[in-house]
C-alpha cells in the first residue's frame, strides 16, 4: 500500500499536488497552464491521461488556471463543491457533462482507491476547502490558503501522515512592501486571507501534539517570503517549544517554480 506524494508547484503563481496510491491517481488543482503541468507530471513519470481527476480547493486562478485545458484535452472528470463550480465555470470553460462531479463541504467521499475528505478552510473565495485523502492506513492532507488555522481545519488535520501546510508571507515584509495596497495588505492579513510564517509554526506545533510528523511548506508569497525566511521562521516557532527539526519532527519545502520532492509513505 505505497502512497506517492508529489507537491508539483505551490505557491501564489500556481498550486497543483499530484497524490498517487495503488490504481488511483488524482491532481489536487492545476493553477498553472495545462503545458505546464503535463511537463510536470512527465519529469515524475506520470502520464495525465492515467489521473482520476482533478480535485479543486477554490476558484482563485492560482487554483483552476489549466483545470479546463486539462480536462479537455485528457478526458478527466473535474471534482468541485457547487459555489466552487459556479465560482470557475467561466475561467475554465466548457466542461462535458459527464466530467462534471460535484460534492458536498465536509463530506467524505470515494475516487477508485481513495477515500477523500474536503473540509472547509477560512478564505476569501465562494465555498473554499482543503483535502485530506486516505489510502489503506495512511492518510495525507493539503492546507493552504487560509486567513487563520481554524478549529475544523486542525480536526481535520490531527495525525496526518504528511501534509502541504501554507506558510504565505513575513508580516513584516508585507507590511513594508511599497508595492501592495493597503487595501490588498489588509486582505491577506485578514481572517479570510493567507497564513504567516509565525502562524504556520504554531499550526505545526499544534498538529505535532497531535502525531504529525512531517510537513511540506508551501503557498509562499514571491513577493513578501523567501524559502529560507519560511523555514527559518517555522523551525525557529518548534524550537521555542523544544522541538529537535529533523528528529522530532521533519520540515521541507513546495516549490513555486520547479516540481518539489516525491515523497512515498509505505
Ligand atoms: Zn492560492
Ligand atoms: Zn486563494
């Protein structure tokens, strides 16, 4: 029961997760172009035409920007909530009916070997939510996009085996970056925004209380983070709570431009 983890791109210029396990393989959003992502998915020796779908978070373009090309040119059915697909239907284009499922927040469902939990994540968009899948005895999760680490967000996460935790922006840089309206600043600030480094690392030390292991950062601001700052900011938060990074607890990094590691859980 090998399940195959693999954090394509992660970050505000596009998201997508490949997850594989027996005869079930699913893309968790394609916010890059359908060329993209297929190159992607090649250099890790997968073949889009072999996926069973592609689950999507929210509408935002990062999310859902290849969804449609993929869908088309692939045959793959596209797996939304309802206020989901009415947010995307126009971005992604005609989708065949027969590609089209939808399900319900906080309700689990079945793709082929996989059972998959989409639990509702606070953010700006019509009905976003995360993904935990469960493959035999193991169970990984994607948790990005989110103002602040709610209550339902850590149920839903508590004692996942490996998880994309969202480590968005340094407040500090954002506050001092002169390109950002306040405006725009106050969104991703907000509860409906994007999770910090400071926040992440408590999120972390919260779910390490509850058996996690193993995290991936990701979803990082271009502008306003850097890989290292994240990282530092997020191991530097465990420390403080004595935590030993790569014995107690290990923590790696989604990429936004290049394909990140391929993690197997036995
Ligand atoms: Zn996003
Ligand atoms: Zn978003």
């Amino acid at each position: 029961m090998r399940f195959t983890f693999c954090p394509l791109f992660s970050g505000s210029s596009g998201n997508a997760l490949f997850i594989g396990g027996g005869d079930t393989r699913i893309l968790i959003d394609a916010g890059l172009s359908g060329r993209t992502v297929t190159e992607a998915l090649a250099s890790i020796g997968v073949l889009p035409e072999t996926l069973d779908g592609i689950l999507v978070t929210h509408e935002h373009s990062d999310h859902v920007k290849g969804v449609g090309i993929l869908s088309r040119k692939y045959h793959l059915p596209i797996y939304a909530n309802a206020c989901t697909w009415a947010g995307m239907e126009r971005q992604i284009g005609a989708v065949a009916p027969n590609l089209r499922r939808e399900f319900e927040s906080n309700e689990s469902f079945f793709i082929g070997d996989f059972s998959i939990y989409p639990f509702s994540i606070p953010h700006d968009a019509a009905d976003p939510v995360g993904y935990r899948v469960y493959y035999g005895a193991h169970s990984v999760a994607t948790a990005t996009d989110m103002g602040y680490y709610s209550h339902k967000v850590h149920d839903a996460l508590s004692g996942v085996d490996l998880l994309v935790l969202e480590s968005n922006h340094d407040i500090d840089m954002l506050r001092h970056n002169e390109h950002y309206s306040q405006t725009l600043k106050n969104r991703i600030l907000g509860r409906s925004g994007h999770l910090c480094n400071e926040a992440c690392g408590e999120a972390l030390w919260q779910l390490y209380q509850t058996g996690v292991r193993h995290a991936v950062l990701g979803h990082l601001s271009h502008e306003n983070n850097t890989p290292e700052l994240a990282l530092r900011t997020v191991c530097e938060s465990l420390q403080a709570h004595g935590l030993e990074i790569g014995k107690d607890i290990r923590v790696d990094m989604a990429w936004r431009d290049h394909v990140g590691s391929v993690y197997e859980i036995d």
